[in-house]
C-alpha cells in the first residue's frame, strides 16, 4: 500500500509539542510516522503529499454522542428551565415522530457533521437498532452503546434481556446485508 504525507505549517502530534514544517505519514489508513516534514520526505521518498497551510491536529473525540437524535437539534438550541423541562420538550419531540423515524440516516447525517468539523471519534449511545452500524458506516471510530430503556429489572430478567438481544442480532443481520 502506497503512503501519504499529510504536511502543514504545523504538525500538532497526539503525544509531544507542535511540529513546525511537520508532516503525517499514512499507511492504509493508519498514521505510521509523525515528524518534519523533510525527515519524512527522505523516510518515504515516493509518498504523495498534500500540504496544507495552517495546523494538524488530530482527530478530536466526543466521548458521549447521540447521533440518531440529530433532527431533535432544535431542542438543544432552546432555553430549559431545567433538565426536566427539557425532558418533558424531548419526550414531546420523541413521541411525535414519524412511526418508522429513519434512525440510521439521522446517524449518517450526525457523523457527517461530527467529521466536517474534527470529530473523528465518538462513543454513540443509541436506543435503536438500526442506527448501531451508520457509526462504523459512517466512517468515523469508536464504539456504540446499546442503551436499553422502560425494562424493570422482573421483566428483564424474565425473558426480556433475551428478548432484546435475538431483536439486535436479527437487526445487525439485517444491516450485513446492505
């Protein structure tokens, strides 16, 4: 696989301080050397680079997304007198969406936003089975949380979990299959 230099004026690695003149070498999509521009330039003579002025920065993380509620947007951009208030908007918001509300697609477009502004990694935490797989789909790192909700702990136990995970496996199925 042939590698790529990304230079820049600076080079902000994830562990040392900034690289000015710096440059990243990529190899199958993984970064496999950090440093100056020339020393790279001599390690990896025949490496296509794209320069770039300004700074690089690796990809920024955000450790608790939501994506699949990307349309609930507006909500986020009003006043709450509280978390319950605000709960009270969502849940308004959550009932009253369309019966088959596209989970997946609201994650694409969530990913999207989070890649065209430096997040490269999230750990998303989605309610619907759909939506696990357009993380990875998308593009982006990280992990999904598959959270289970409205489950006593009696109904959970007595078949409820099992339940729960036969309906995840049948929907993971069903996203292999795209």
């Amino acid at each position: 696989m042939a590698v790529q230099l990304i230079s820049a004026d600076v080079v902000v690695p994830v562990a040392g301080p900034a690289i000015d003149g710096g440059a990243v070498a990529i190899e199958g999509g993984r970064v496999v050397e950090v440093g100056t521009r020339r020393r790279l330039r001599t390690e990896f003579p025949e490496a296509e680079e794209r320069h770039h002025r300004g700074v690089v920065t690796p990809g920024l993380v955000n450790a608790h997304t939501h994506l699949q509620f990307t349309s609930f947007a507006e909500i986020g951009r009003q006043i709450h007198d509280g978390l319950e208030e605000w709960w009270v908007v969502f849940d308004r918001k959550y009932e009253q969406r369309a019966p088959r509300e596209d989970w997946y697609g609201a994650v694409l477009a969530g990913a999207r936003l989070a890649l065209a502004t430096g997040t490269t990694t999230v750990a998303e935490i989605s309610t619907d089975f759909e939506a696990v797989p357009a993380v990875r789909e998308a593009g982006l790192g990280g992990v999904v949380y598959l959270e289970a909700l409205g489950h006593t702990w009696d109904a959970w136990e007595g078949g409820e979990r099992a339940r729960y995970l036969a309906s995840l496996e049948d929907a993971l199925s069903i996203q292999d299959d795209r």
